[in-house]
C-alpha cells in the first residue's frame, strides 16, 4: 500500500485542527494555570515554596518525559484511543488530588497522574495535524498551538473565581470534570486512509488502522523494536541532539513564570487576583504572538526568529523583578519618598494637598507601581516564549523532515521533561535560601538566553557538511556506509568492463 499523503484539508483535517485546538485550551490551561493552587498548597500542608513547586516540576516533567510513551502509543493504537487514554488518567489526577492527605500524595497525584494523562494527549494532536498538513502546516499549527494561550487566559482567572467561590479540592474537581471533556476532541482524529485514492478523507471504524493491528495481534514486538530502533539513531543525528540540548536549556526556564507568578506576586505586594491575571496575561499575549510568529515563520527564516526569541525570553526573564526599579531610574523617581509623602499626605490640611497629591500618584503609579513591571514581563515573556511552542515542531520538521517527525518529537519531549523536573525545584529551594525569586528567575534567564544562542551555528555546520569540510568521522556513518556500497559495485562494474577489453584483444 502506498504511504498516506497529506491532503493539506478536507473535513476530518480541518475537524483535527478544532480537536488540536480545543486540547490545547483544556490540557494546557489547566496545567500553566496550577501554580495559581501553590498558594493554597503553601498554607494547607504548612511547608516552603521548594517542596510546594515540586509538584509543578513532577507534573510538567512527567508531562513531557512521556514523549516516547506517548510516541509508542501513537504508532500503536492510534490518535484517537491514546487521547482518550490520557484524558482518563489526567481527570483522575486532579480528582484524586482532591482526597491528598498530604503534599507526598500530591506528589503522586497532581504531579505524576496528571502529568501523565497531559503527556499522552500532547504528542497524538500536534502529530495528527503534522500528518494532515503539508503546505499549511505552518499556519494550521499557529492556529491549534494558539489554544495553548488562550487556555491559559481562561483557565487562570476561572481557577481563582473558583478558588474564591469554593475550597480548592472542589475546585479540582471541577477541573478533573474539564479534563475529561477532550476524550469528545479525541474522537475528531480521523485516522489517514493507507492510500490516497479519492479527494476527500473517507469515514473508516472508529479505531486507526493501528489499532486493527494490534487487535490482529504479530508485528507489536517488530514495531516497538523500530520506533526505539530509530530514536536510538536520532541519538546519533548531531542536528537533533544540537536541538534537543537547546530544548533542555529552554525547559530549565520555560516552566518558572507558570509556577512562580502568582507566588511572586505575593512577594512583590500584590494581591492574589493580580497574580492570577498576570498568569492569564501571559496567555493572551502568546496567543497573539502565535498568530503572527505563524505568519512571520513562512516569510523568515524559521530557525534565525526561533534563536532570536530564546535570547530576548531569555533576558527578560532575568531582569523581570528589576523592571520596576529600572522605570525608577529612567524617571528618576525616589519610591521609598514618593512612599512615604503619598502617606503623610492624608494628614495634611493645607491647600496644597490638591496639587501634590495627583503628581505623587501618578509617580508612584507608573515608576513606583511592582504590578506595571510586572505587566511588561509578562507580555515580554508571553511574545518571547510563543516561539518556543510554536516553531519547535515547526523547526524539528525542516531539521529531520515529517517522516521521522512523530518518534523525533516523542524523544525531544524526554529532553524536554527531564529539564522540567529540575528547574522549579532548584527555583523553589533558591527562594527559600534567599527570601527571594531575584535569583532563581536570573539564573533560569540566562539558561534560556543560551539555549537561543547555542543553535546560530546551524546553518554553518550544514554548509561545512555538504561542502566536505567536516571528517569522515562525525558523518552520519549510515550514509558513509551506502556511499562505500556504491563505490564497491561502481568499482566491480568497472573490472568487469576491463575484463571483458582483455578478451577482446
């Protein structure tokens, strides 16, 4: 049978692209909006910020670590039956969580059970409409990503309204309920006929041709064996690896701002609704960015805008509690006065009192105000950070191309978890080694802003590849491997030919 061939459309592409979507708002947003819980968390099971956010990293962690699960799944059961498998355990997860005796349990729950579900479901979405798509696979994958902020921007501030309305283990309930809607948007993967016979996408049985095998029963081991057959060579591609250090810098940091806002926030002064919107805040601006960074990926080079938003995430991260003080300097302002004469104020009865006070307000509402710097990291963050979701896929294809797509994504997500076990954790024992977030976000910046600057030398190291420049030795030696057979059977043909010269003479 011949492969599948995108139809880049047809009804059951676009019904993925809508499933893609909708996974995205539930599975994402629920879990970038969870840091808004670590509050709660704090003061339920009376213990620090270190052992509270190890809930995020497991959960983050275990999320992305599933790749090649998720990838194995996929190849074996199909789209359709590997989502509603995670959207089952995921709504466990969070209902279960509501029952936690103590932070261990959450460990399990939240953290293990819920990560695994949003793991499963991740991989089968973004490689459906990777399958679907061809020539829009840019502007298709700019749309579904988009889901990814827009659920954050709902699920933000609808977790603290619920928050406020009951206890947060019914309010996880409600969430777990939430969860459990995406086995419907599972449903919408229609699998890819094995051949392309006819315009339009055919209805077939409710399970991908994968799954009707596997009911067969015989090739499983031999399936198992070339999916980890071929992230094993993937291990080997200098390009991939290059890519997959990239992406465990980038994960150290990605997950901090999720985790840590709203906490910091606190820290900072502001109150928990504020830190709630900022979450939300992050979310609507990287919708945005999603949208434009999808246009802007089929006009520049993909790769050049990939590295450039790593590096400036990566910077804005560092300063993100010194842009408050860094509008002071640039105003020249004094907060600790402007402070203190907003509170003296009150207490004077003079007629000047209308003329001091709107000037000092207006002051301390901008240069003075944590929440307006606040404001611009998370926008900053948010445009910055959309690059990351959005063109790593995008990237990932041009690098290794669509065929190797599905098991490449499945062990970059590896890389991707690993890191994310790490970051929030080192983050949170940092805060309560220093009272403060200051260094922790300048640490997880920089590791972000190198993680950009370590992938520029691409296209050299290409070029120097196809030129000759490079040694034998750090060839994929796969291909050396062919080019000596070819060499051998040029070279018995050429003795043949000079046999056959001596006969005559």
């Amino acid at each position: 049978m011949a492969a599948p061939v995108a139809p880049d459309g047809g009804f059951w592409g676009w019904m993925a692209v809508v499933a893609c979507f909708m996974g995205n708002v539930i599975g994402d947003g629920v879990m970038y909006s969870f840091g808004i819980f670590l509050p709660k968390f704090k003061e339920y099971f009376q213990c620090g910020s270190g052992e509270v956010s190890t809930i995020n990293s497991i959960q983050m962690g275990v999320t992305f670590a599933s790749g090649p699960i998720a990838s194995y799944m996929t190849n074996r059961l199909g789209w359709r039956l590997t989502t509603v498998i995670g959207s089952v355990l995921a709504s466990a997860g969070l209902c279960l969580s509501a029952v936690a005796p103590s932070v261990f349990f959450l460990y399990f729950s939240a953290g293990g059970l819920l990560g695994l579900g949003l793991g499963i479901i991740y991989l089968p979405r973004l490689d459906c409409i990777t399958q679907y798509f061809d020539k829009k696979r840019p502007f298709v994958t700019g749309i579904a990503i988009c889901g990814s902020g827009i659920g954050t921007f709902i699920m933000a501030p609808l977790t603290d309204v619920l928050l406020n309305m009951y206890d947060w283990k019914i309010c996880l309930v409600i969430l777990g309920g939430i969860c459990f809607t995406n086995c419907f948007f599972g449903l919408m993967f229609q699998p890819l006929p094995k051949s392309q016979d006819e315009d339009s996408i055919g209805c077939e049985k409710m399970g991908d041709t994968n799954s009707e095998t596997l009911l067969k029963g015989g090739a499983e081991p031999e399936t198992a064996k070339e999916t980890f057959g071929e992230m094993f060579h993937l291990l080997r591609d200098w390009a991939f690896m290059l890519f997959a250090v990239s992406n465990f810098l980038t994960s150290l940091g990605y997950p901090i701002p999720y985790t840590f806002v709203p906490d910091n926030a606190i820290h900072l002064g502001l109150t928990e609704r504020q830190g709630s919107y900022l979450v939300g805040l992050i979310g609507i601006s990287n919708t945005i960015a999603r949208v434009v960074l999808g246009a802007l990926s089929q006009k520049l080079n993909r790769l050049f805008l990939y590295n450039t938003c790593l590096v400036i995430c990566g910077i804005t991260m560092a300063v993100s509690n010194f842009f408050q003080p860094m509008m002071a300097a640039i105003f020249s302002v004094d907060c600790t006065l402007a402070v203190a004469n907003a509170t003296l104020i009150p207490a004077l009865n003079s007629s000047a009192v209308t003329v001091i006070e709107p000037v000092i307000s207006n002051t301390t509402s901008w240069a003075c105000d944590p929440y307006v710097g606040q404001l611009i990291y998370v926008n900053c963050y948010g445009v910055t950070s959309a690059a990351y979701v959005l063109l790593t896929t995008l990237v990932l294809a041009d690098l290794l191309g669509a065929d190797k797509f599905t098991n490449s994504f499945g062990l970059l997500l590896l890389f991707q978890g690993v890191a994310t076990f790490i970051g929030p954790p080192v983050v949170g024992f940092m805060f309560d080694a220093f009272g403060s977030y200051n260094e922790g976000f300048l640490l997880m910046g920089i590791m972000i802003a190198l993680s950009g600057l370590m992938l520029y030398p691409i296209p050299c190291i290409k070029n120097m590849l196809t030129k000759g420049r490079i040694p034998v030795s750090s060839r994929d030696p796969e291909r050396e491997s062919d080019r000596d057979s070819e060499r051998d059977i040029e070279g018995e043909v050429e003795g043949e030919h000079s046999d056959e010269e001596r006969l005559n003479v």
